[in-house]
C-alpha cells in the first residue's frame, strides 16, 4: 500500500498541521504530550498502524486550524523525535518542521522522580533532562540522575 | 570551580592521589601536628536535615587546617522555614564561604547547588542519592587496612535497598575490579537497576540472603542498619534483623585480616562483642571521616599538601 494512499485515509486539511512518521502505536502518546484532548476544539485526525514503506506501519495526526510551536516540537521530540511536522496553508505545505531532539532537553518536562530538587517548582533554575540514548529514548535528570519514567513525562510537562 | 557531587566526579587516579594525602594529615587530624592550611578560609555547612557525623567531622576537618566554619544551623529556625528556596539560600552562602558541604532531602539537591554557586560543593548526602565524602573515607578505611583496593572481595549486607552509603560505594568499588556480595533480605535487596548498572561494568556480583556464609573469603564486610520501619509487621522485621547481627562467635572462620565497617549509629546488627575483635574497624572509619574531608577540602580549595608534613605540635 501507498503512502499516498495512507494519507488519504483522512482527507486533506485546509490549514493546520500534520504530524507524519510517528512510530506505530504512539499517536495517543503523541497527542497527550501535545496537551490536545476532549477539551481541543479543532477537528483532530488520527489514524493508526498504516502501513509505511519507511517504518514498515506507522501513525499519522492532522489538527487543524493549529500550527505546532517551537515548544510544541520540544515536546514532540520526546515521543516522536523522527516524525516529520508540516505546517499546512490553503491546503498546501507551507513550512516543514524540524524535530530537534539534542543532548540535552531543557525546560520542556520536569523529572518524574518524586524526590527530586526540581519538584519545588519555585525553584528558579531549569528543568533539564540529558538523553543517554536515543533508539529507545532514555533520559535521565541532570540533578538527580536518575532514568525517567517515559510514560509519565506527559504529565510532567511544564 | 568543581565540587564533588558524585563518585564519578572523580578519575580512579585521583581517588588514590586524595586517599595519599588523607593518609599524610593523619598526624594533623589526630592533632600531634598543627597544620593551618586552610586559615582565611571558611566553610560553609549546610544540612538541611540531621547530620551527626558527617557534620562535625567536616567541622573538624576545617579546624584542624586552620580554617572556619558557619553553620545553617537547625532548618527550624532558619530562612528555609520561611518557603526560601534552596537556590536562595546557596546565593547567600556563597557570598559568605569559601566552600559548602550540603546535606539535603531531595536527591539532585547538590548538583542543583552546584549548578547556582560560584564555591565549590561538597555534598555530604542527597535523599537517596549519593554521599562521596562517605565514599572516600569508606575507602580510605580499606586501603588502610589491605594497602590497596584492587580486587577485594567486599560482603555489603543489610538495608541494601535504601541505603546510599552502600550504593555509592559499590560503584567505587567496582572501579577497582573488587568482587561484591551482597547479603540482605529480600525486602531490602540491592536495586536491581544498581545491580545490573554494576554488572555492565563487568562487575562480579553476587545476591544472597546468608550474612554468616558469604563471610569466609571476604576481605570486607560491611554492615548497614535494618530500619524496624521497612517492616510491615513487627514479626517479619525480628526475623530479617536477627539474620543480620553480627556476633564475635560469627568471626571465628574468616580471614585474618578481614574488616568489620559500618556507617554508623548501629542499633542491634553489630553486637558489642565485636568491637574487641581485630577485624571491628568501624570507630576509626568513622575518625577516617575527618582525614578523608581533610583532603577533599585541600583539593576542591587548590591548596596543595606537602609531600612530607611536619609542623609544630599545638
């Protein structure tokens, strides 16, 4: 199966974003991350487990009426680091985002350790999260060092 | 300029360059030698939670190089109670000292410190996180008794799950290919992301519940304290802390030269039958505590110790 086809399971957007290239599975992940749930209220596409020449299948989003910010693409990089964000304008790409996922995430969750210094969150110095590794994704905080629970980062977003 | 936050801070040649000079202001830490190394320079102690022999054992370290010491003094009555936060208060000592030693309740506290002073810090204990200066004086009580640390073999046994002291240390320890056993109950069993973090650095490591039978061929063995309220019930802690007091009638098999540690205060696990013994080396680790600072002050402050000290008796 296409791409092409792939991305046909959802019709084209006027305006907004696409989200493509989110390894399968992770799009609820992805959309929890992004803060976009029951309360957003632009029309939201997903669609899961298609097949992908690239990633053998994948996950794809629409929003639209939304372009994803800088800080949005920080959080994106920490469920999504190799998907591919187009912003979409009169239902063609206008811009192609890059997901910057570095040594180092700062300022974009807090750790999910509970014991951590930064959960005082009047303390003033910056959250950061060095990533040990990338396939899979391992961070750990530069205070206290210890490895992050993943699947709670989404609640940790700051 | 760097402080010490962790073990890793430090090269493994370094570790040995500060256990050499630790070694050298014995007769200073004792008091036979006057050696004001440190005069003009202030320390600045931080413990936001309780402290007795890490405290004054910095305490003593600086004053016996000639140097001073400020106190936060009880968390109670100070700023903290007020909601100050911990980047507040170190702006503040910072301009004050020279360098701090910290304690703290929150893991990541001395890196976040450090992160915000210009003096170095000394973390003396973050949460569950890591102790260094335990670290080196642990050490220094090792190589003190075996003339090395290369290859021992160290018996850990107790509350291995929260005890920093014990984490810290069987990282250095594997550092210098030493064989670790680690001897608790399973309530209380070393973390299995230690545990396997130790053996992906080729470390030889072995788990079981028998104190007494892992103690034969051990070089060290050091105890912890079973806290009675890891415990759910009362008669499930009796039976785990009764596995892992050690007696005088439990050394008569090990090795000669074996040590006795402990990080202090015992409760039950150490009986006093012990202390007699040649292996019990736990009151001088703990004087160690003061030799050990000693050093690292010297270090993280740039002032060198002499290869050969002597000096006027106080």
């Amino acid at each position: 199966m296409s791409n092409e086809h792939s991305m046909r399971r959802v019709t084209a957007i006027r305006n907004g974003t696409v989200i493509d290239h989110i390894p399968s599975g992770q799009a609820m992940r992805v959309l929890e991350m992004l803060g976009i749930g029951a309360s957003t209220a632009v029309p939201v596409s997903l669609v899961m487990n298609v097949p992908s020449k690239k990633m053998g299948s994948k996950d794809i989003i629409k929003v639209e009426d939304r372009e994803l910010n800088q800080s949005e693409l920080d959080r994106l990089a920490l469920v999504a680091p190799d998907a591919h964000v187009a912003i979409i304008r009169a239902y063609s790409v206008a811009e192609k985002l890059t997901i910057n996922l570095g040594q180092e995430v700062v300022n974009v969750v807090r750790c999910t350790f509970s014991n951590c210094i930064t959960t005082n969150l009047r303390e003033p110095q910056p959250h950061r999260l060095k990533v040990v590794q990338r396939d899979p994704l391992q961070l750990r905080c530069h205070y206290c060092g210890r490895p992050q629970n993943l699947s709670e980062l989404a609640n940790n977003v700051l | 300029m760097a402080g010490l936050i962790t073990m890793d801070d430090l090269t493994n040649e370094q570790i040995i360059d500060i256990l050499g000079d630790a070694e050298r202001l014995l007769p200073v830490a004792r008091g036979e030698i006057y050696l004001p190394l440190l005069q003009g320079r202030i320390l600045g102690n931080l413990f936001f939670e309780p402290s007795t022999r890490t405290r004054m054992s910095f305490e003593t370290a600086m004053k016996r190089l000639g140097g001073d010491v400020i106190n936060l003094g009880d968390v109670k009555t100070s700023s903290v109670v007020k909601g100050e936060t911990l980047y507040d208060t170190i702006q503040m000592v910072d301009g004050y000292t020279d360098i701090i030693a910290m304690r703290h309740p929150r893991q990541g506290a001395a890196q976040y410190a450090q992160d915000a002073a210009q003096v170095p810090i000394l973390n003396g204990g973050d949460g569950a996180g890591h102790h260094p200066t335990q670290t080196m004086l642990d050490l220094f009580t090792i190589k003190q008794a075996h003339g090395h640390l290369d290859g021992l073999r160290v018996v850990l046994a107790g509350d291995l799950r929260y005890g920093r002291t014990v984490h810290s240390l069987s990282h250095a320890l594997v550092r210098f290919g030493c064989d670790l056993i680690f001897a608790s109950p399973d309530l209380l069993k070393m973390p299995e992301e230690i545990v396997s973090d130790l053996r992906s650095h080729g470390a030889n490591v072995t788990e079981t519940e028998d104190l007494y039978g892992s103690m034969a061929e051990a070089d060290v063995v050091y105890m912890t304290r079973i806290q009675k309220e890891r415990f759910a019930d009362e008669d499930e802690y009796a039976r785990c802390a009764g596995a892992y007091k050690l007696h005088a009638r439990h050394l008569s098999e090990v090795k000669q030269d074996m040590i006795v540690m402990h990080p202090l205060p015992r409760v039950d696990e150490i009986d006093p039958s012990v202390d007699k013994t040649r292996h019990a080396r736990y009151f001088e680790q703990a004087f160690n505590g003061v030799v050990a600072r000693m050093a690292l002050l010297c270090r993280l402050l740039g002032v060198p110790i002499p290869a050969k000290i002597e000096g006027g008796a106080l």
